[in-house]
C-alpha cells in the first residue's frame, strides 16, 4: 500500500515569492505521482504528473515539481507566485501497474498575500 | 454535459436520516469514482464502478454505505442512518479509461456534494 505525506498544511506566502510544497510518497513498488489544485468550491484539477522519463516535470500555471527517488520525494515549486494561486494542493500516488487506485496527502493551503 | 456534475451542491441532514448523493459523470467514461473528504483532509478513497460493476468497494467505511451505477452512467451514494462522523465533501470522479497505475491523468472530479449532519 502506498502513502503520501505533506508535511506543511499551510504556506503563506507573499506575492511574487517563490514557493515549494512538499510531498513525500512511500510505496513498495514503482510509483505515479500527482499534484492537483483545488480551488475554493471548485472540483480538484489536475496540475502536474510524473509517469516516467525526465524527472523535472512542468505543469499549468508556471508550477513544476521534481520527482526524487532516492528521497521518495515530488516537491512543487513556482518561481513566482500570483494572489489567484491561492488554493489548496494535493499530493497523490498510484502504483505502476495493475489495479491501483489514487491516494492523496492531506493537502497544502497555498495562502498568496499582496 | 461538460464535466462531472454532482447534487445536491449542499446536504444538511438530521442524524439518523438516509441520505442520498448523485454523480452525473462525463458522458461515455467507463470509470467511476466516489471519494470522501474530510475537513482538514485529502480525499479518501470510497469504491469504484467500471461500467455498471462495482468492482472495488473497499473503502465505504461501513454497511451504511452503499452505492450503484445501474445503467453504467449515472451514479448513486447512499448513506443510511447518517452519524455526525459522516459530514464530509463527498466526490465524484470520472474517466475514459479503466484503472490503472497511470489512472490520475485521466481523472476529472465533480465540485462535490458538501453533506453536513447535525
């Protein structure tokens, strides 16, 4: 079975700064991983993936994370963040193969101030 | 239509009252979804339907819980004899493709049904 940890359930943050949330994943087989947003009253979306190949992965809104597998980790970063990137983030795994099913973190609030 | 649509948007029942939650998905996706969202939490996974078969229901947390896709499109969740512990954002997503490991990027989710239980 897989889990995700992010560590931080909020992150306030001033406009313009840049910004990493945290996501540490832990699983016994090969993994998929996921950042989606959710805005408030909103469904969640989907902002970035990683499934294979390079391991610095973009995604809308100018947010990109890295997948490490030594650190079992797939932090999200933005350079430069926007009062409309305030939202909450959520981190999630799926196994490689077979049947497997999305889990998420417990989320990160994303609290952008001018 | 567009996207996943849900109803009601909000729920507030009595303890002890059926209730029922109904997940319009996108046309033609085959996979189905239900997740329960806590507050202060991620979503948690409920049970899944592939066409009208619900082929993992592992996650209802109890025999209240129940759900069924009769016709392989629209979807029903449905709690019996709410408790206080069930208030929660209730989910729904859906896609084209049956799951697998790479499920995630094909998932689009509803805004969710908010059920309040007092």
């Amino acid at each position: 079975a897989q889990s995700v940890t992010q560590l931080d359930s909020q992150v306030p943050v001033f406009e313009e700064a840049p910004v990493e949330l945290r996501c540490n994943y832990s699983s016994s087989v090969s993994v998929y991983l996921f950042w989606y947003v959710q805005y408030p009253n909103q469904g969640l979306q989907l902002l970035l993936k990683y499934l294979s190949g390079s391991t610095l992965v973009k995604g809308i809104n100018g947010f990109e994370a890295e997948f490490n597998k030594s650190q079992t980790s797939f932090h999200l970063r933005k350079p430069s963040v926007h009062i409309s990137d305030t939202a909450e983030y959520f981190c999630a795994v799926s196994e490689l193969s077979g049947y497997s099913t999305l889990t998420f973190g417990k989320g990160t609030m994303l609290l952008v101030s001018p | 239509g567009a996207g996943v649509s849900q109803s009601p948007r909000y729920k507030v029942a009595k303890r002890g009252q059926d209730v029922a939650l109904r997940c319009d998905p996108i046309s033609g996706h085959v996979s189905l979804f239900w997740y329960q969202q806590a507050l202060g939490q991620g979503p948690e996974f409920l049970t899944y339907f592939q066409n009208e078969a619900q082929l993992d229901k592992s996650g209802l947390p109890s025999d209240r819980f129940f759900a069924e896709r009769p016709e392989g499109s629209v979807s029903t969740l449905k709690i019996q004899r709410t408790q206080q512990e069930d208030s929660a954002v209730y989910l729904c997503a859906s896609s084209s493709h049956v799951v697998t490991g790479g499920v995630g990027e094909k998932l689009f989710f509803g805004s969710g049904t908010q059920l309040s239980v007092l």
